[in-house]
C-alpha cells in the first residue's frame, strides 16, 4: 500500500471506507453477468434488483471468505461453482427442470433428470463471470483495499438475509412466474437432487477451505508471464468459445452426441484453468495482466450474444449496446489508469 493511501484510510470510518467496494460488486456481479451479456434486458431491467441480492451477495461473501481465510483464486472458483450450484438445483433449477426456452433442444444431454450440457456451461459461466471477474475488476478498481476483508458481523448477517430474501424472489419469479409464460409444464424437483445440490455446495465450501493455500499469484519469482494484450486476446479467445457450447442446446440439429461437448467443455475449461493459474503463478504478475485478463473476458461476454438479437424488442437491442458501449468506455478508462500508475506487481488478487 502506497504512503498516499495510508494517509487517506485512517481519515475515514470502518463503515464507510468500504461502501464503495461493497455496493460495486454487488452492482457489477449481476451487470456483468446479465446485463452485458443481454441475459436481463432493459425490457424487464426490474429483475436486477433480486440479481444483485443473490448474485451480488454471493460474490460479496465468496470474496469475504477468501479474504478472511487469506485463500487463493483457486477457493474464489469453487465458492464460485457452489453458488452457481445453488442457483441450478436450489434457487432457479434450470438445470434440473426441462429447458423450456423456445428453440431449445430440451432432450438433447439430459439424463438422470439434470440438462449437464446447459449445466456444465452455466457451471463456469455463473462461477467465472459472477464471481471472479467482478471481483477482480472491482479490486482493480479499489486496490488499496483489495486484501482486506470489507464486512463486518453486522455485514454479514445482512448480506446472508438479503441473498435468501432474493434467492426466494428469483425462485417464484423464475418457476412460478416465468415458466408457465413460456408455456412450460409445472416442474417439481426430486428432493434426492436437492439434497445432491446441497451436499455438492457444503462440501465445495469445505474444499475451498482446505485449498485455501492454493492459487496466490507470484509463486514463482523466476518465472514472468506473458504480454498483458497477449492474456487479453487469450482470455477473450478461450472465453468466447465458452459460448460454442450453448449451439448443440440452441441449434436446430445437433452435429454431435451429448458426450462430445461435455468433454469438450471439460477440457477447454482446464486448458483456461490450466493457462491461467500458470501466468498469475510469475513474480511479475500484477495488476497490467489481471486488467487484461478482465477486459477479455468481459468482452466475450457482450459479443457473442449479438448472434442471438433477431427477436429482440428494439430498445432491448439498443439498450445493450449503450450499455455495452459504457462497459466498453470504462474498461479503457480503467486500463488507461492501471497502465500509468500501477507497472509494479501487486497485492494478491484473483
């Protein structure tokens, strides 16, 4: 931490001096995740508000978690895949009940009454790009802060009672509300895969635990990681064709059986893990590559869902790509702070 900052924080209250961090992730969780991605359009925006409850609030105490355990990116990604859990079998189910999205193959690599290529893709999606890039970004944009824990008892208890007050609102909304408007069935869940689902969360908690000492960057002091637009292009690469995997649940005839973008999926995902835990790994890993690494990845998220817009309200489209365009703007803002303030390696992050 810089002498300027060491002057500055003790100027202001434990209570506020962590409010901007706070209300930013819980802001951009679900902006990132939903609204750039055109997942939550501006035609019913309304929803945001049960999104930042519970994927805001489940960003917010991963992080939390990680902070106070002083754990690693690599715990981060599993508290990650147990909220995306909780989101696919407890919360909104869509990954247990039939797809009932117009155009979706909703037999295609359901067995066992779970949809494991829809599941697989929302695994890493909702755990990378709720959790672990707006928590980067926002570290980024706070990093005077960013190894401290930013709630208090009284935090965390408020954020716990929000993120179930919102987890409720997103399961009427989504399976009381939504499904039967898209023409669905009424859906039920067996309660053996609840009690999978909530098996799965515990003890993906209990292993992000115990790898707590896995995942800090600059293991490797003799080792230097690549060009920061190098890991951008990477990122943005790797993250887009992430996407390919919802066209053998969207396309009109899948090429392929099931089997083949599971494994697939798996193995892109470890090349990205894989990639990623080796760069951060280098001595001279800071806060140049992580903005680039963020950028590339945020920027996948907004692209690919253009393909998808035929059907699209007009301000649906012309909201997002305001909305994209912003992004877009403070992205290249931020890069442009980093680049000229912040060459030195940093504090652990993401």
């Amino acid at each position: 931490m810089s002498a300027e900052a060491t002057q500055i924080i003790p100027q202001t209250s434990p209570t506020t001096r962590f409010r901007g961090p706070i209300w930013t992730l819980l802001v951009l969780a679900p902006v990132i995740a939903e609204v750039l991605s055109g997942s939550t359009r501006i035609s019913f925006i309304f929803v945001l508000i049960p999104e930042i409850m519970v994927w805001g609030g489940g960003a917010l105490l991963s992080r939390e978690l990680v902070r106070r355990w002083s754990a690693g990116a690599v715990s981060l990604l599993l508290l990650g895949f147990a909220l995306s859990i909780a989101e696919e079998f407890i919360i909104q189910q869509t990954s247990l009940a039939p797809l009932p999205f117009p155009g979706a193959n909703a037999s295609y690599g359901r067995l066992w009454g779970v949809n494991w290529v829809y599941f697989l893709f929302m695994l890493a999606y909702e755990s990378v790009w709720v959790v672990l890039v707006p928590v980067q970004v926002t570290e980024l944009l706070f990093p005077a802060r960013r190894d401290q824990p930013w709630l208090r008892r009284r935090g965390i208890i408020a954020t716990c009672i929000a993120f179930v007050v919102g987890s409720f609102m997103a399961w009427y909304g989504w399976t009381q509300q939504a499904r039967p408007r898209l023409g669905a069935a009424p859906y039920q869940p067996p309660i053996i895969a609840i009690a999978i689902g909530l098996a799965a969360i515990a003890l993906l908690i209990v292993v992000a635990y115990l790898f707590r000492t896995l995942g800090h960057p600059g293991r490797a002091t003799t080792q230097r990681p690549p060009n920061p637009w190098l890991i951008g292009t990477i990122a943005l690469i790797l993250s887009t064709g992430w996407w390919y995997l919802m066209t053998f649940i969207f396309g009109p005839f899948p090429s392929h059986a099931a089997w083949f973008p599971l494994a697939a999926g798996v193995a892109w995902s470890l090349v990205a893990f894989t990639l990623v835990h080796h760069w951060s790994a280098a001595g001279e890993w800071n806060d140049r590559h992580r903005c680039a690494l963020s950028f590339g990845a945020i920027l996948s998220c907004m692209l690919p869902s253009y393909v998808t817009t035929a059907g699209w309200l007009p301000m649906d489209l012309v909201g997002k790509i305001i909305l994209n365009v912003l992004a877009l703007v403070g992205l290249i803002l931020l890069a442009r702070t980093i680049w000229r303030h912040n060459s030195a390696p940093a504090a652990p992050v993401v």
